[in-house]
C-alpha cells in the first residue's frame, strides 16, 4: 500500500516531520515502511507554456518547437510528441540545455507520465492554464510504501486517513476529518435496495446523481492517484478511487441509464450465473459469491469488480453510486475463486467497518461539486443495513497491563495514548479502565485486552522497555531420544567418512518410475511448483541417486548420507512418516566390492551384530548384490549396489536403514558378563563347497553343530584353483570353544571337532581337516 | 710370570675384541678366552699349583681380567646390536608426506550444524526440542494458530496442499500446538524443522526451508522477560553484544505481535549495504502468545501466557557461511557440503 506525503500532511494538522523520520517514526510505532519514493519530480519546475512555431527536424519525427514559457522566456526545445502543434498549451520543464539532431534543445515539453500526473506518455500534456503558470494543485510528492503484510489486521489502515490517525497520535497533532457529514441528504432514496442476506452485506447505502459530466479529473486528482500507483480514468471512477484511497471506503459507480428496473437487488449469485466484468473477463458465478443485480440480473460481483455492461461512460449523465460494506470472508473466498484481486476486494476482506459507507457518500458529494459542477443530487440516501451492535467494552486492568509489558505505566499515559487512537476510556473501579474501540477498529482488529497491550506498548515505545530475566523454576527439559539418536547417528556417519546431504521431500513420477515403485502409492501434491515435484517422497533413495548421478560428474569417489523422513500414505488423519538414513558409496573404478564391503563394514559399526541376508533384487538394485539387514532378530534395512542401468560409468553401494525400528531395538538394556577366567581352544576347518555357497550360511551350520560350549566361529579365508576343482571353493573358520567353569581337555575339544565334522558330512559338506 | 702371562692376555684379549668386525668373530674371542677350556681357564687350573699367599693374589688378578673382558665383550655386543639396529630403523625410512589411506571425516550439512548449536544453547536455558511432522492438518497449521479459513494472513503463506486436504507445513509454529497439547503448561520448547512454501526457487527464495520456533509458557510472561531471552539468545548464536529493538509486526498467534531487530554487525548501526543503510536487520518475528490459540490448546490465558518467536533457521545458515545462494542448501554438491 503506498502512501502520499503530502495527502497524510493534509489530513494532520501542523505535521512538520520530513518524509524520512516520519518513516522511521511509522515503522516503529505502526506498520513496517518498505521504503519511500519520489513523485513528479519535474512538477517542482515544471509551468504552463504556449506552443509558438513548430518545425520539423529533418531524419525523424522529432520538431523544432519555440515556446513561450513564461517566467523561463522563450525557448527552443526539440519534441518528439505528435500533438505538438503552434497554439498548443503545455508543460514546459527546464532541465538543462542538450543537442538533438544539430539543434541545441534548451530543456523540455512533458507528458502527463513524465510530469507523474498520469500515465499517459502517447503525447505533450494538454493544459488550458495561463502561460507561465504552475501546473495547479500540483507538487511533488513523497511516497512511502507499507508492507501490505504489516496492515492485513487493520481495515483503518488501507486508507489515507487512517494512517493519518497513527500519523497524528504519534506525533501528538490534532486529526482532520476530510468528510463532512452534513453534505448528506435527507429524505428516501431514488433506488431501492433488496439485500437478501446482511450477514453477507451488512450495509448497502445508495445514492442517486444526476447531470454528471464525465470527462478528465482535474490534474491535482489524477497527480495523486498516479503517485500512489492507481490510474487515472475520469473523473467519475477517479473519484470512486480518491475516496478508497483515503477513507478506506471502496465505491462503484453504475450508469443510472444501464440499470433495469427500480431496485438494487444484493443476493447470492444462482448456479452457474454468468456475469461479465469491468476487466473484460466472463465469469461463472455460483451462490457462494455475492452479486449486485438489478432486474435484468448482474450488474456488479459484490466488493469486488463492476460489471461491463452498467459501466459508466463518457455519455453517463446520470450514476448509481454504491457504497457498501460485505462480509470479510465471503469476499476472500469469491476472489480467490475467481483468482481475482482488486482493491476493493484487498480492503473488504480485511474486514471494513460498515459506519463508513455514508461517510464516502458525503465525501463523494463534496467531490463531484469540484470535478462535474453541475450535478445533482436525485433524493436522498438509499441505506440498506442490518443494525451493527455498538462495539463491546473491554476492561482493561492497569497492573495487568504493566505485568505484559513488563514495565509501569502512568494510569493517564494510558489514557492518553488510547485517547488519541479515539479508543473511549472510562475509570472502572480501582486501576481498571473500561476501554471501547471505535467502530474502525472492532469489525475484527480489537475485541480483547491483549489486544490494547499492543496500542499502549508500540506507542510508548517498544524501546521502553528493558529486558528482565523471568523468576522460573530451574527444570531439565524433557529429552527429544529420536533426536538425540539421529544426531548420533549423523556423527557416526561423518567418522566414516561420509558427507551429509538434504534433499527435498518431494519427488516426481518420472523417478518413481526409475526405480520401480507405485506412482499411486505416493502422497500427492495438489498444487505443486513444478512436475518434477508433485508426489511426496516414500522412500529416500530417488533423491541419493540423484546426487549420486550429479555427483560423480565431478568425483571418482565419495561418500554421502542422508536422513529424512518416508512419508506413507495411510488411512489415519495424517500420512507415516518414517524416519530413514540412506548412504551411498561411489566409486568411478573398481568392479564395485570394495563399496559395498565397505557398505557393510558400516552396517556393523551402526548396528553391532546385525547380520547381512542376500535378498531377491528389487528393480533399482544390482540383481545379484542386495541384502536384507537384519538386525536383532529384525528386518532394519537393506544393502545393495545400484542397479548399473541407473548410473552411467562406476559403482554405487547404497545403505537404506529404517530409523523407526532401529531405535526400537537399540534401547535394549543390558548387563556386563565377567570375563572369563579359563583359557580357550581354537581349531581351523575347512568346508569344500560350490562357489555360490554363502559363507554365512556355513558359518550358522558349523554354529549349530557346535553346541554350547562354542564361543565364536570366525571366517579365515576363502581359496579356489588346484587342486580343487573347477566350480568348488574351500571355506577356512576358526572356531573358539571354552567353559566359563573350567579348561576343556583336549578329548572334549576333540569330541566337539568330530561332532561338527560329522554334522557338516550330513548336510553333504565335504571338510578338509 | 704368571701375573705378566695374565697381563700379556688380557692387553691381547682387549685388543681382539675391539677390532672383531663382526658378531662371530668377537664370539670367537670369547670362546678362546673366556670359554670353557679357554685361555683364562688354562690360568685357573695353573693356580691350583701355586703358594697359598701367591695364590690369593693371582686369583684377584685373573678375576679382574676376567670381568674387564666380559664387560668388554658385552660392550662391544651391544654396539654391534646397536648398530644392527640403526641399520634396520634407516631402511624403515617412510615418507610421511604421503597421503594417508582411507576415507576422510565426513561433514555435517551447515543446517544441521547451526541447528544444533541452537539446539544446545536452548537445552542449556531449559528449553525442550520438540518434532513434528513435515505433513500437518489444516488446524493445526492454521485454525489453532488463530488463522481461521477467511483470514487474510493465510495469503501471507503460499501453501502446498496434499490431496486429501492436509498440507505441507507453512511454519514450524505447529510444534507450538503439539507441544502444548502434549506438554501442556509451564513449557519452553523449540522446534526446529523443514517448513515448506509455494514459491519459485531463486537464488534467495526456496520452497523449502528450516525454521526454528520457540515458545515459553509461564506465569505472568511478559514483553520485558521476551526481550530478555531474545538478547540472550542472539548474543550467544553471534558470539557478541546484540543491541535488539521490537517495533510492531502482524501475527495472528501472538499479541502483540513484534518484528524483532538487531543493530547490524558489519556497520554497528551507521549504515551500510547489508541493512541497506537503516542501521538495522530484521531478524524474526515473535510476540505474546495469543489468548486464543492458548485456549485452542486446552491452556486457560487468564492463569497462563508466554511468548513465542520464529528464527529463520535457513537464513541464519546463510549469514553465518555468507552463502548467496539458498539453492546451494538443498543441491546435494559434494563441493559445497565439504566445506563445512
């Protein structure tokens, strides 16, 4: 929302702050200022001259005009404008001397868009003043920009005069009311209006005008609307918008001669109503929007645009001009349907206040008398409203007010200070005020007491203030164990050398598709920002594989992980999310071993004793390298070489862990076991086997065999070549035996050899011993 | 004579002994001298046939010359094993200027390095670190938080909605939901976490991003006790005094609502590019807890309040590393990621 200076200045008796520390002086106590900008600049200098002689500049459309500029003299410029013609009245700016064409052109003629009074740049400015005369009711301007976000809970603030308000609080000055109510007249309306339901429009006030003139608004008007980034159009609908602008009251004029029948119907739009807007868009309109209609049907979309059809043109005579408040809610939900946001609808939906709509028929009334002389007025005001409860009083107790702002306050400060805001403060009983907002500010901004915290505290000052430490109990907080876990999981990873990675939580079909899962499994984004981003990732890996492709464009090797949440679809409120850690190892050489080793090797130290079960491939997954991690009697996750189709050149070992499951079993308690006090006795055995045999599998046979005296087998090596033959494998272990009772002897040690021999020949292992 | 002989020996003996040249060579010497049937037992065995008196002083001589040649020979052992010794460490010559084998640590991404600074910093006031999951209801990232369906703040956040009318979160500010519906009163909690917005992705703008919420709960919490712990906070997280200011900010679950400021670092307050010559940064919203979204949480206002604030997580990142592009964060770049 931009502001005009020297519009506020207006409306602030004696304000003598620049622009600058007036800024400064808002952004502390009221609205976050985004900045400030000038506007027309050049009127500062700028005056009325008289075309004399006009000549063309050969090579080009430019001409050679010698004006007479008053107080400046006579001077040659160099135009480009085609309405440069010898008697023309225009504006004439002294910007210096330049040469144009071989002609010294001795400062400037100005459109109405260089000069900043509108934005109208297909020609020089059209005046009708005296020759040397400053261009009337223009100057330059200041004008700061508020953060529209800083304003979305003030209705008063979308409009010159409340701002004014603050202005005139902050700096103590006395405010002026730019309406006069007594313009009103009295008597029944000329128009009748219908309101179907008040909840949607609490208040319709109506007003007839006859004998309109429309053409240009006056160049002060159309200054001002431009400075604060509205464009001039005539005087009517200019006017519509000055008083938006300043009272925060959006207005719409019909052309009285457009409308059928005698009445303003206000009512819920039917199914399927079609309604032809102002911006030349066709809707389709249904009875969550409120439509203005008149007999024939819509004539305007309630708070929110006109219709083409009743619009007014340069032959209205005769206008309708509404003035109405509606429904906050109704307004945000009919234009964000219809995607569209105008002015009107950016103030109705913050809630106006309903008091405010004969006020911008009394300001339009003193309006029209300047800018379409003639007119007049047709009856009195049609005003359709539901009675609006006057606003509640809220107690406010003063030693309250101090314990939230942590900090004294005068009881008469307070006053004061809501005084100015025009809050009603009365004594009710000790230290307590009752405190009524105005209307402005209770459709939705005020209506409890931490709510006069924020008037009191930002206008006394934020800076007041000094900090104090609070009287609490001193407690350890609650732990957060899955985070604690994760951080140390995240450690662990970075000891072994790997680099964390985040990645974005969605993921596209295109991806899902790589690897083989169910597109219709995923979580779907309804309104994503880009197709590569609509489904919400179930598993982690999509996204490591792509930093593994990325990656090895730069790097023969690296390691990377990265813990994140698998979000699953499930009937429940909300969809699973499952906290997962993915790690990856590349490497551009190698035929791939050594990471998945490797791969394992962390797999061990995460999760001591898991055991490593080779496991159907899944589509993504090297078909004849992929495990399951079992762990603790549990499935945790999973180990594999990327499928080789899915990266371009080297190899990808990839760990997949299952947080969820993995802390669950993690926290199991455990007790010390002695050591034991008698020696052990070891034994190597060789199984021959065929070379697809997995060693684990021996490893858990040759357990069983041992029976409970065993202690540990431990994998040797592994040989194959003569003499064995082709297609075998010799498998060497070492196995540990002992009591914590006593030395074995060597029979025993010896019986339990000969058992597990004896068992592996009856599985149809053959053993070198 | 006998005394001379002994003298003739032991002079010889010494000298054999330390030019041997080798092991062997000096093991000969002690074979031939101090063996068995070596030289000075030969000179034993003549003792027996001397006097008494001329005896015990022959016995003293050879004892002598004995142990001054068996500490001799042990000398000169050892500078052999000495020797041996050096020669072997010399050809165990490494050069150390090789790389090492084996991976290098690792590193932690840079958000998860801040975040759990913050997260330390705020466990040592007695702060709790709440989660909450990245999917959210509708209510509790906007109705319990004091933003009803018409409100125009929800146009503040682009949301991404899922199918089936959850959503991903537009804030941490859920957590405060969850931690007082879980927790309930007195509470100091943090959440920090992924948030997600719809918009496009540029240099300085990201749909995702991390946040870290705050909240306290108490008795009689108030706009002094907020400035207090957000001094605090920000002179730890800078490692330096923080000159902080409130001035007004719209949000719908606090009131007052504040935009909290601090003096920039680079300029101390006289201007200068980073805040755009105001002598100020704006650093995170916060305010008093609003009584409604307490009493959305089943938390009676008019026995307890609190105050709460969002710390751009993402952004604070960003100031510490001087990172000037957002999309860095979340690219997966082993280049950028190994720096920190």
């Amino acid at each position: 929302m931009k502001f005009s200076y020297n519009w506020i200045r207006e409306l602030v008796e004696g304000l003598d702050a620049a622009p600058g520390p007036l800024e400064k002086l808002i952004t502390m106590k009221t609205a976050e200022c985004e900045g400030i900008e000038r506007a027309g600049d050049l009127l500062e200098r700028a005056c009325a001259a008289r075309v004399d002689t006009v000549e063309p500049l050969p090579g080009g459309h430019n001409v050679v005009a010698v004006v007479d500029a008053g107080r400046y003299g006579r001077k040659t410029v160099v135009c480009g404008a085609p309405n440069c013609r010898p008697g023309l009245i225009t504006a004439y700016v002294p910007v210096g001397k330049k040469v144009v064409g071989g002609v010294e052109s001795d400062g400037m003629l100005a459109s109405g868009a260089e000069l900043g009074i509108n934005r109208d740049h297909s020609g020089v400015i059209e005046l009708d003043s005296q020759v040397g005369a400053p261009l009337p009711g223009c100057v330059p301007d200041s004008v700061i920009e508020i953060d529209n976000k800083s304003i979305t809970h003030r209705p008063d603030l979308w409009g010159h005069y409340g701002m004014a308000r603050e202005v005139a609080a902050i700096s103590g000055r006395r405010l002026k009311d730019p309406v006069d109510m007594s313009l009103l007249p009295q008597g029944p309306g000329a128009i009748k209006v219908e309101v179907e339901d008040f909840a949607l429009c609490p208040r319709y006030s109506a007003l007839v005008i006859e004998n309109i003139e429309v053409r240009p608004s006056p160049l002060w008007l159309q200054a001002r609307l431009t400075a604060i980034g509205l464009n001039p159009i005539n005087n009517i609908v200019d006017m519509t918008n000055y008083i938006m602008a300043e009272i925060s009251q959006p207005m719409h004029a019909f052309d009285a001669a457009l409308l059928r029948g005698d009445t303003i119907f206000v009512r819920r739009a039917k199914p399927g109503e079609q309604f032809h807007a102002l911006n030349e868009e066709h809707y389709e309109l249904g009875p969550t929007n409120v439509v203005i209609a008149d007999a024939g049907g819509p004539v305007a979309l309630g708070g929110v645009i006109g219709g083409m059809e009743s619009a007014i043109s340069d032959g209205t005579t005769k206008i309708v001009l509404e003035s109405a408040n509606f429904q906050a809610s109704s307004i945000r939900m009919t234009s964000s349907g219809i995607k569209l946001r105008t002015d009107a609808s950016m103030r109705f939906e913050k809630a106006q206040d309903p008091a405010n709509t004969v006020r911008g028929l009394a300001r339009a009334i003193e309006l029209l008398r300047e800018i379409s002389p003639g007119m007049r007025i047709v009856g009195g005001v049609a005003d359709a409203a539901k009675a609006i409860p006057a606003p509640a009083p809220i107690p406010l107790p003063l030693d309250w007010l101090e314990r939230k702002l942590g900090r004294a306050m005068a009881p008469a400060e307070v006053r004061r200070i809501l005084e100015s805001l025009e809050f009603e403060v009365k004594d009710a009983g000790r230290h307590t005020f009752s405190v009524t907002p105005p209307s402005w500010r209770a459709t939705k901004d005020v209506s409890i007491k931490d709510d006069l915290v924020e008037e009191v505290g930002r206008m006394i000052g934020y800076d007041s203030i000094d900090p104090k430490a609070p009287l609490i109990p001193s407690v350890v907080p609650p732990g957060n164990p899955e985070r604690k876990f994760q951080h140390e999981l995240r450690d662990l990873f970075v000891d072994l050398g790997f680099t964390e990675v985040y990645n974005y939580s969605f993921t596209s079909e295109e991806a899902v598709r790589a690897f083989g899962l169910d597109a219709g499994a995923h979580m779907r984004v309804a309104n994503p920002i880009a197709s590569d981003q609509e489904l919400m990732r179930a598993s982690l890996l999509p996204g490591l594989w792509k930093n593994v492709a990325e990656n090895a464009k730069h790097r023969e090797s690296f390691r990377i992980f990265e813990i994140g949440y698998e979000i699953h679809k499930r009937s429940a409120e909300l969809p699973d999310e499952i906290p997962h850690a993915v790690a990856a190892i590349y490497d551009r050489n190698g035929d791939g071993a050594a990471g998945l080793f490797e791969i394992k090797r962390v797999v061990e130290c995460l999760l001591p004793g898991a055991e490593v079960c080779p496991a159907e491939a899944r589509p993504f997954e090297h078909p004849a390298r992929s495990a399951d991690i079992l762990w603790r009697g549990e499935t945790a996750g999973r180990m594999f070489e990327l499928h080789p189709r899915l990266v371009e050149s080297g190899r990808a070992a990839i760990l997949d862990l299952d947080l969820r499951t993995v802390r669950r079993l993690s926290v199991a308690d455990f007790k010390y076991a002695p050591i034991r006090r008698y020696p052990s006795s070891a034994f190597d055995l060789s199984v021959i086997t065929g070379l697809r045999e997995q060693a684990g599998k021996l490893e858990a046979s040759l357990a069983s065999f041992a029976g409970p005296l065993l202690e540990s087998v431990q994998f040797v090596r592994q040989y194959s070549g003569p003499p064995l033959e082709e297609g075998r494998k010799s498998v060497s272990f070492r196995l540990t035996v002992g009591s914590p009772e006593r030395t074995l002897s060597s029979e025993e040690v010896g019986d339990i050899r000969a058992r597990i021999i004896e068992g592996m020949r009856g599985l149809g292992y053959d053993l070198r011993v | 004579m006998l005394e001379q002989s002994i003298q003739e020996l032991e002079s010889g003996s010494q000298r054999r002994i330390q030019s041997a040249s080798s092991l062997e060579e000096l093991e000969a010497v002690r074979v031939e001298v101090l063996g068995r049937k070596g030289a000075l037992d030969q000179f034993f065995k003549q003792m027996g046939k001397l006097p008494p008196d001329e005896r015990s002083r022959a016995g003293k001589i050879l004892n002598s010359c004995k142990q001054a040649l068996e500490g001799a020979l042990e000398a000169r052992k050892q500078a052999f094993a000495d020797a041996a010794l050096r020669a072997k460490l010399d050809r165990e010559w490494l050069d150390l200027t090789l790389p090492a084998p084996g991976p290098r640590r690792g590193h932690l991404h840079p958000i998860t390095r801040i975040q759990r600074e913050l997260e330390e910093l705020f466990a040592s006031l007695g702060f709790t670190v709440l989660d909450g999951p990245e999917v959210e209801t509708e209510w509790r990232n906007f109705d319990a938080l004091n933003i009803p369906l018409d409100h125009p703040a929800r146009d503040m956040q682009d949301t991404f909605w899922l199918d089936g009318g959850n959503l991903l979160r537009t804030h941490t500010s859920p957590v405060q939901v969850r931690g007082m519906e879980r927790l309930g009163p007195p509470l100091r909690m943090i959440a920090p976490g992924r948030v997600f917005r719809n918009e496009s992705v540029d240099a300085s703008h990201e749909h995702t991003f991390y946040q870290l919420e705050g909240m306290m709960i108490d008795r009689d919490v108030s706009v002094a006790h907020l400035l207090y712990f957000m001094k605090t906070l920000l002179t730890a997280i800078f490692k330096r005094d923080v000159t902080v200011r409130l001035r007004p900010g719209y949000f719908p679950f606090v009131e007052p609502g504040f935009e909290l400021d601090i003096k920039c670092l680079i300029c101390g307050g006289a201007g200068c590019p980073v805040c755009k010559q105001g002598g100020w940064v704006e650093l995170l919203p916060c305010g008093l807890v609003n009584p409604n979204v307490l009493r959305m949480s089943g938390i009676d206002p008019e026995e307890w309040n609190g105050f709460a604030f969002g710390l751009g997580l993402t952004r604070l990142v960003m100031m510490r590393y001087a990172i000037d592009d957002i999309r860095q964060l979340q690219g997966g770049d082993v280049r950028f990621l190994e720096q920190f």
